[in-house]
C-alpha cells in the first residue's frame, strides 16, 4: 500500500514554508544549527547557504558545517523567512556578502519574516538600514551600536516583521518565537515539547551521586563521536561549549566519510575518522544522541574498545539523549544512576526521570536537545568549577542554574 503522510488535505495543498540560514567562516554554529533543525521539525524548508566561496564553512567554535548551497542560488528565490545566525567574524561575512544584502532588504520591503540574533542585528542588519523604527535586542557585547532609544534587553524581541535574540543559549526561544510565526502557536508549543525545552520558571535539574572530582591538572582532550543520523543539535552544543571553555575536542566520525548527515539535515564534517584515534588515551568521551546513530555507534568496534577502557581505567565518560542506552548494552552502566530521552529511559535499569542531567561518579547522562546546554555545562562545571561554567555561560546568554 503506498504510504500516505499524516497531513490534513489544506496543509498538504498549503506550498511548504521557506526559510533561508545564511552561514559563513566564523558563524555561531549553535545558532544556525539549531534554526535550521527546528524550524525543519516545524516543516519548513530550510536552505542553509554558505556565503563564502566554498560550501564547507568552518564555525566560530571550529565545528565544520556544509551548506546546502551558495547564496547566489538564493538570489531570485521567495522566502517565507530569512534567519541571520550571529557569531563573528560571521555576522561580518553575511554582511559583506552583497547577495544577502539585497534578498534580506527585499524581505523586509516587501514585509515577510526577517531575522538575526547575537551580533547579527547590530552588525548586518544595523549597517544595511534594516532596523529602523524597530525595538532591536542583539548580544549584549553588541548592544551600544543600536541606539538606546530602540535597545530592548529580552532575549527574544518582535517588531513587526523583524524578531532579534540574544545569543547561542537563546537560541531554541528565538527559532520557537519564529515558528510560532510562520506555523502558529499550537505547532510551536509541539515543536517545544518535543525539544524538551523547559517549561518557564521551572529550574533546570541536575542530580548527583556517588560524587567525586573530576578536576584535571591539564587540558582535558574530550571525545564526541558522530554518526549518519546524530542529533545535530546535541554535537554542535557539546563542541562549542566545551571549546568555550578551553577543552580540547576531538570529533570523530564512525562512518567511512568525515562527513556525517545529521538527523535533522545538517551536514557535519568530523576531525577525523573513529580509527585514526583508537590508540588515543581521552579523559572524556560523551555520545551524541540521535536513535539510527546510537545503533552506528553502538557497531562501531574501535569505539567499544575504546568505551571498555575509559570505563576500566576509572575515566569519565557519558552520554545523551538515546545513547545512554548504548552505554547499557555494553555493560558500561552496571548499577549507575542514569537518564535518558523520556523515549528510551525504560531501556535503563536504573533510570531517573525527573532530572535533565543526572551524574553518577564518572558517568553523565543527559534527556537531548534542548538539554544538551545543560549537559554541557554541568561537564564544564565538573572539570573546572561553577566561575567557569557561568562565565561561559554568560556568553552565551544563557541563565547559569544557581544550584
């Protein structure tokens, strides 16, 4: 029988919803990534494309992303939408490149959606005369170039056709505020959910047992292996976050190819291959999530060994999102409290399912997604205190738990 998709005859008339992300050298990875992934789960068509002369762009935290396409292939198309990701130097670029400049000033003549968050609106969107007579918000590093009468601190602001954000930890509030725009608001509080994003006012939970240091007396080289199929958004957050804070990452494909197709569409280009690190010694390994990369990962003989050892050796090493329960078929749990993605927590023995990050000696676990700030976070908190967690924090905009 042929497989007929769930949409309700108006919708599956309706044209899908475009969206352009423009990304170039020095993007915040976190913010594009997460635009393009959750307004893809909303149902747009999002095209990220590259500005620069080649497709594969190097992100502000090192992250490799490749575009869909370039800009000049944007050029004579109509989008419902075009988001900004900020960054630098890649709010400069997007604001060099004279393409962008044109479809985005076009956007908001003609009155459809425009967007940019953390530099983006003071450094694009400002010197191509887009903000005029809008309340603007931007990161607050960027704030003094929008003039004080127009500058408004909330992390996400709307001005008619234009919606602004703070930065990367205000990222998932800024891509939800713009598919309530484009889908509505019940789509939006959907898409949330899923995401596993906090509801307001509700403290992110981090429970710890069984504590113990994990303080290094030197740069801790962290794994994070990738797959066909990872969460996009759980990489890009654990990279860029860990890099932040001045660990050495080391991204690591179990694939044939370096570059991997994330979940959600976004193409990540790995480090290097999963064998070409088989003889490494890490202090940290952390798996994405993702269900078909858990399985790809779960295969991977080079990285069952080098899992086995961490776990003998008495290293750190963890998990997010549906990989946890990777760790459990491999008997790296044993009697360890753990979480999980509320989908796969029965799969854990000794699952706990009110906490979005749950430590147990040196294991980590994390829910996914929209957690994976937190997770991030917390590992950086372990490793070298709460004053570096919230200074990285504070970079990215995003609220440190005070507990």
């Amino acid at each position: 029988a042929p497989r007929i998709d769930p949409i309700t005859t108006t919708a599956a008339s309706a044209p899908p919803k475009k969206v352009l992300v423009p990304i170039g050298f020095g993007t915040e990875e976190m913010e594009a990534v997460i635009l393009a992934d959750v307004l893809r789960r909303a149902g747009a068509e999002v095209t990220v494309a590259s500005v620069e002369k080649q497709l594969e762009v190097e992100a502000y935290g090192g992250t490799r992303l490749v575009a869909d396409t370039f800009i000049s292939a944007c050029s004579t198309e109509i989008f419902d939408l075009v988001a900004l990701p900020g960054g630098m130097p890649g709010s400069a670029r997007l604001r060099d490149c004279e393409v962008l400049q044109k479809i985005t000033s076009r956007q908001a003549e003609e009155k459809r959606l425009y967007g940019a968050i953390c530099a983006a609106p003071a450094v694009a969107l400002l010197p191509w005369g887009l903000l005029k007579r809008k309340q603007t918000t931007c990161h607050p590093a960027f704030i003094d170039k929008i003039s004080s009468f127009r500058a408004v601190k909330t992390n996400t602001q709307v001005s008619g056709e234009l919606t602004t954000s703070r930065g990367p930890g205000t990222s998932f509030e800024f891509a939800i505020c713009l598919v309530e725009q484009l889908f509505g608001e019940p789509v939006a509080r959907e898409i949330g959910e899923l995401l596993l994003m906090n509801p307001a006012g509700d403290d992110p939970k981090r429970q710890e047992f069984n504590e113990v240091g994990w303080s290094l007396d030197r740069t801790p080289q962290v794994l994070i292996p990738i797959a066909n199929g990872s969460e996009e958004i759980e990489v890009v957050t654990l990279i860029d976050i860990l890099r932040r804070a001045k660990v050495n990452v080391v991204v690591a494909s179990v694939e044939k190819s370096a570059q991997v197709l994330a979940s959600s569409g976004t193409k990540i280009v790995a480090d290097k291959l999963i064998n070409a690190t088989s003889d490494s010694i890490f202090d940290l390994i952390i798996l994405p999530g993702g269900t078909a990369a858990a399985e790809r990962l779960h295969k991977s003989k080079i990285l069952k060994k080098l899992l086995k050892e961490q776990e003998s050796a008495g290293r750190i090493f963890g998990a997010i999102c549906s990989s946890p329960a990777v760790l459990q078929k491999q008997g790296l749990i044993k009697d360890k409290k753990a979480t999980a993605h509320p989908a796969v927590l029965d799969k854990l023995k000794d699952g706990v399912n009110d906490a979005q990050v749950v430590i147990d000696g040196k294991l980590i676990t994390s829910q996914g997604l929209a957690t994976a700030i937190q997770f991030a976070l917390a590992i950086v908190s372990k490793l070298f205190g709460h004053a570096r967690a919230r200074s990285v924090a504070e970079g990215l905009v995003y609220q440190y738990p005070r507990s």
